[in-house]
C-alpha cells in the first residue's frame, strides 16, 4: 500500500501541470487568478476552514491539523469547470476546463496499533505532509480588431497561458488538545505572453510579434496552531463510549515570499503573414532580453477559522482570511495594480449514521458551503467580487480494514467585474481521500 501511494504521487507530478487551460481575461493581470485548491472536505466547507482536523484526514491549508491525524491520508483532486463570460458590450463567451486540482500525502509518525498491542496512551503526537497543488493560472486567447486613418485596420493576437504552483512540507505537533504547525512553501511556475500585432490594409507591412516569459521561483515560511476544546469531557470521563463535542479554533500565517524573477523577451518584426497559415518570416530583431534579474514578492496571508463538531453527527465551520497584496511586488511587464483581499467562507455537514454497518447512503457525509471575497487586483479602479455556493457528499467504503472517501461536489458561483465583465460558473469537484494504517506498524514476529 505504501508502494502504490509513492508511485501514484511520482506519476501525477507531471500530470499537475499539464492542466487545460481557463479562459480567463483579467488573468492578464498581476500573477493571474489566485487559485484555492485544496482538500476536497474543505472545498464543500465554503473553501476554507484553518480549524479544520480530523484522525483520518489532514488539512493541506493548517500543518498543524497533522498531529491530530491517526492514519496516513493520501487525498487526490479533479474539477471540470463550464463558465459563461458575459462583457460589457453585450457578447458572452463558453468555455470548459479543467484537470486534476491537487495532490497530497499526510503521514503520522505514530501508529494507533502499536498504541493497542504496547497498552501504552500518549498525550502527544506528530506527522508530516507532502501536497502539490496551483497557486495562481494564467490563461487568455483572443483577438483584438482596431483602425486608424494613419495606419487602417489592424489586428493584434493576445494570447497567454502559465502560473505558479505550490509545492509544500508540512510538520504538525500535537500536546494534548493543543497543536502547533510549521510549513515550508516552495512556489514556482513561469508567465507566457505572446502578442502577434498584423496591419490588415497594408500589403507586405513589417508586422511585430512579441513574445515575454517570465519565470519565478521561491521560498515561503507558514506558521500555525489548532486548539480543540472537548465540551463534554465530565460525560466521557464517567461513560467512556461516548463521542466529543468539541469547538476547535485555527489560526494560520503565511509570511511573505520573496521570489527570484528571471525575464526573457523576444521582440521581433515580421513579414509575409498570411491567416490560418505559419508564414511569418523575422525580419529584425526588435528587442531582446535573456534572464534578466528582478525581485518580487508575494504578500503576507493571516487565516483564522472555528469549528463545531457534535459527537461526529453534524457541525459548521466559519472561516475568515486577508491577504495584505497591497505590499506585494509585481514584476515591472505584469499590469495592474494591487490591493489587500479579504476571504470568508461558512460550511455546515452531517451525517445520519456515523457506523460502519448502516446503509451506505445513511453513513455518507453531506456538506454544504458558501464563500464570497473581494479580488487583489484593482484595474481602473474597479475591484472583482467572488461568490460561491456548494454542496457534496463524502461516500465512505472500506476494504481490508483501509478506508475510502469518495467526494463528490457541485459548486455555482461568479466572478462580478462590472461593468466590464461577469463570469457565471458551475464547477465539479470529485475527491479521493484513502487512508492507511499499516505506515510505522512495529513487527511482533521476526
């Protein structure tokens, strides 16, 4: 089992970044559009929830979630997104996309069956994670038709595609009900840009095709810390079958990243370009740039959540999160200004029968979300909205004494840019969370 977690993790690497591309224009602007991938739990739970923790499923946005976790726990992550782009002048535009989302392993470094078969109980415990998931895409393709007395109609192709990823290492330690986390991010990822600009009614004109690439990467510090507060602990000390109810309280802190920056431009003049046909012959070279060095910076992101769990039966979720972008640092080609973006997200789940042994449906776990947030990019002093809403099931199955969660999610929500723009989306989200509990198991026989 522990075999097939580390292939599967090796093999879906590449997988991650071969991702079809959104359609998205105000992509075009600062580092694209933030992405907020992460387990599928948390995903139906209003997107966020940094108190989020459970024995057998390990939060990738709280490190500290892992000291809590009792079985190893490897989550994978698929959307398909259909979205309707409606612009200011009245056309609209459909678009799909969609792939795997993230991948993740959680390990505690303590097995509970060792904790049975040595009689021993510890107030203390630890594990570490892995995850690979996007932080930011940029992806746009269109045409742009203009004219001028001076020059007639022209023509230029924009069309971009790329973004950052998130590779993160994850260590939790729990003393007692108090947890405490530390996680080191590395971002990467690079920006492509391509313009094609075509005078239309001048025969054989020198034409310009401009291509920019940008390629970042770097390294990022997060602290964070889940307590769990057990309401009913008189009960459990005289009745020890009874189940907690607990509130827990999450705090997360990701610090600033400084990013090293290398660009590359190609600026060139062309001629001979006929459509739909790859004639284009460079005539000169306009400008050029090879891995030239400039700093940026991503911003500081605070997240503070609460969590109600009664016995395992029902709960809800509150989560509220700002990220200070208004002292983050683009590269000097990317457009755009920025401002600081806020975060909250409400989530509420139950579950009719938590046993093992009822009918499948009953013992399925059912979420429901809602999240809205204000965009860090400010483009002629207009700021985007989000909001969403979603609902899924987590079906349980087990084999061999392993567990499997599949979830299933269908989420609608819109990005409001007016009046230029307004996206409308529904979003499919599907889950695999498996757990096992053989990581650590101490041999009783040589």
């Amino acid at each position: 089992m522990k075999l097939v977690y580390v292939v599967v993790f090796t093999i879906t690497l590449s997988t991650l970044f071969a991702q079809n591309v959104e359609f998205s224009p105000l992509s075009r602007f600062g580092i694209g559009d933030l992405s907020r991938s992460t387990n599928s739990i948390i995903n139906q739970l209003g997107k966020q929830s940094s108190a989020f923790a459970s024995e057998d499923v390990f939060n990738m946005d709280n490190p500290a979630s892992l000291g809590f976790l009792k079985l190893t726990d490897a989550e994978l992550g698929f959307d398909a997104k259909y979205k309707v782009i409606s612009f200011e002048k009245g056309n609209s535009l459909k678009d799909w996309s969609g792939n795997l989302n993230h991948i993740g392993i959680g390990v505690p470094f303590r097995n509970t069956i060792n904790e049975v078969l040595d009689r021993k109980t510890y107030n203390y415990a630890m594990g570490m994670s892995l995850v690979l998931k996007p932080y930011s895409k940029l992806g746009y393709n269109f045409q742009l038709k203009d004219s001028s007395i001076e020059f007639g109609n022209k023509i230029r192709n924009v069309n971009a595609r790329g973004g950052l990823s998130q590779l993160s290492l994850g260590y939790g330690f729990r003393k007692k009900n108090l947890a405490l986390g530390l996680g080191l991010d590395y971002i990467f990822g690079s920006f492509k840009y391509d313009q094609y600009l075509y005078f239309d009614d001048i025969a054989y004109a020198d034409n310009s095709l401009l291509k920019d690439n940008i390629n970042s990467n770097g390294f990022g510090f997060g602290i964070s810390t889940i307590y769990k507060q057990v309401l009913n602990r008189k009960q459990i000390a005289i009745e020890k079958t009874i189940k907690e109810k607990r509130i827990q309280y999450g705090l997360v802190v990701n610090l600033p990243i400084n990013m090293n920056t290398k660009y590359n431009a190609l600026h060139t003049s062309t001629s001979l370009f006929e459509a739909n046909a790859n004639n284009l012959y460079v005539i000169d070279t306009v400008k050029y740039v090879e891995n030239q060095k400039e700093s940026t910076k991503l911003p500081l992101k605070v997240n503070a959540g609460i969590l109600y769990d009664h016995q395992g039966k029902y709960g809800i979720s509150l989560n509220y999160g700002i990220e200070f972008w208004e002292d983050a640092k683009l590269h000097s080609i990317q457009k755009g200004s920025l401002k600081n973006a806020m975060n909250i997200g409400i989530g509420y789940w139950v579950r009719p029968d938590r046993t093992i042994y009822g009918n499948l449906f009953q013992r399925s776990q059912y979420r429901f979300g809602a999240n809205y947030g204000t965009d860090y990019r400010n483009i002629n002093s207009i700021t985007a909205s989000t909001f969403s809403i979603s609902a899924g099931m987590g079906i349980p199955f087990t084999f061999q004494r392993q567990n499997t969660l599949i979830n299933f999610c269908l989420e609608y929500g819109q990005l409001d840019f007016s009046p230029v723009l307004n996206e409308k989306y529904i979003k499919l989200n599907l889950g695999f969370t498996i757990n096992d509990n053989e990581w650590f198991l101490k041999r009783r026989y040589d």
